[in-house]
DNA sequence: TATTGTTATACTCTATAACTATA
DNA sequence: TATAGTTATAGAGTATAACAATA
C-alpha cells in the first residue's frame, strides 16, 4: 500500500475524471431510452422500496421541484406508480411499476449495457474490483459536499 | 483479492455513484468562482501545456463550440490567453494566464478545497489511496464510452 | 400556519446548424 | 474546398419562487 495521497490531489483528479465519464454517458442518446436522473430515481426506488417523491428528491440530491419533473415523465411512460397516502391526502407513494422493475431488474438499459461491455473489453478483472470498491466511497463523498 | 464482479453491476453502481457525485458537487455554489467545465479546462491546461480550442474539446470530449463558451469566460475573468499561430491564422494557442496559473496552481478553488475537506475528514488513508487510484480508470472508461 | 407537491420561470451546460475568416 | 473558430439557437437538467391542496 502507497502513502496516503493529499485530499487535495485526490479531490483534483476527482472532479477531473468524475466530470469525463458523465459527460461521455450523456453525449451517447438512445431514442426512447431512459435518462441519466430517470434511471438513477428507478435504481432508487429498486434498492430503497416505494417512497414519497420527497424522500427521493433528497436521496438523489436533487430539489423537490427537479425530481417532481423527472417523475412526470417517468409516470407518464408507464415505469413507476403513485399510490395515495389513505392518512395523508398530500403524499403518496412512488413504486416501480412491473415495466419498471423489468427495466431496471434486467439492468437492460443501453447506457448501462454500453459502459458493462466498454468495462469487460477494456479493463482487467483487478481493475474492475478497484472499480466496484471505489462507488460506494463515491457515494459517502457525495453526501459530504 | 475478491473475485471479479460483473461488469453490469459496475456499471450498475459507477452511474449511480458518479451522477450522485457530480450532482453534488455543482449543488455547491460560489459567486466569482470557476464552474466545473471551465475548472476542468483549467486543470487540462495546466496538466498538458498550452493547446488549440480543438484540441482542448477533444480531450474534454465536447464539442468545440460549447469549448468555445468556455474559454470565452475564462478570457473575460483574465484565467486565459489566446496567442495567434504566425503561420496559421485561424488557429490560436490557449495558455494559462498567469493568475489562471495561481488559481489552479494552488488548488484553492473553493469547490475542490471542499471536497479536499470531506476527503480528509471522513476517509481513511487507504480509502483515499483507493479513490486516488480509481480516477485514471475512470478517466480511460470515459475513452470507450 | 406548516407541509407536500406542482407549475412557472430562469440558469447552466451541452448539442447542432450556420456563419466568418483563413488556408 | 477544407479547416479553426464563433455566433445563433435549442434541449436537458437543474434551481428558485409562487401556488394549490391538505394537515
């Protein structure tokens, strides 16, 4: 094991990186195709169960507002569900619909399948593993800024 | 050493990670300072020397008009300047100015001191030292995407 | 009054198309 | 004609402000 790298570096390479591979992951459209914070929400609502779209706006980082959009096109496209809350006239809950879970079950949306194969090309199985470890440090990071 | 885990669920959870990250990090704004495009030109400039317009939206993988808004900024803040090629009249060089040299330099931009913050308070060494790593992989995922 | 959620509006970052100047 | 770069315009994703409905 090396010496620990300065935080700064560390934040530096980054940001650097980070801001590459979304904007490659976005620069690739697929017609019809969920989107990068359409998907996001779905994953969310598979790991975390159904919830109200508050809860999700501030999992993901985002405002009320930004996730009260993308939720109207996700519903309108027939991949989540609202039920009312029977107490509480003002909430309901988000769950995944069955295209829904089909969706994100299978993990069969082009943009994940492109970056799965671009992963099994192009990097060895040591550097899929350093991969697969560091997402969860990314994640905790993001709750820190 | 554990075993190699699929590419799908790589890619799976770098997307979810990555966009939780870079949502988080432009959530945090500063009056007066560099946004992430224009911290991400900065950085290449400072790392790869003095470059054309075109070569800088290659690296940055976008296009070279949306590089173009970039630089422009940086010129208006004085973070840049342009010399004209003698032979070619239509090409420029882009270099740091020398206050754009101080500012990334010194790394003391507020958004990546914040995230230098967050590194060092919640991390551990060896967590640093895996983040540090995971960076040029990413930066080499984004080529094939 | 406070809370959940939506609608209205605007900003940032990006793209594509059309243009200018130079080669 | 071809290339380097800019200007014009549009779309995606986000934010804040104002509103409606319910508590």
């Amino acid at each position: 094991m090396a010496e620990a790298p300065d935080p700064g570096d560390v934040a530096h390479v980054l940001l650097s990186s980070i801001g590459l591979v979304v904007r490659s992951a976005r620069r690739s459209k697929f017609d019809g195709e969920v989107s990068l914070p359409e998907l996001s929400a779905l994953k969310r609502l598979e790991r975390g169960g159904p919830a109200t779209s508050a809860a999700l706006a501030k999992y993901e980082q985002i405002s009320p507002q930004s996730m009260s959009a993308t939720l109207g096109g996700l519903e309108t496209r027939g991949l989540i569900e609202r039920t009312p809350d029977p107490q509480d006239g003002r909430q309901s809950m988000i769950s995944l619909s069955e295209a829904g879970q089909q969706l994100v079950r299978t993990g069969r949306t082009k943009r994940t399948e492109l970056m799965a194969r671009a992963l099994a090309a192009h990097f060895t199985a040591a550097e899929l593993e350093q991969l697969f470890a560091a997402a969860p440090l990314l994640e905790r990071l993001a709750l820190y800024l």
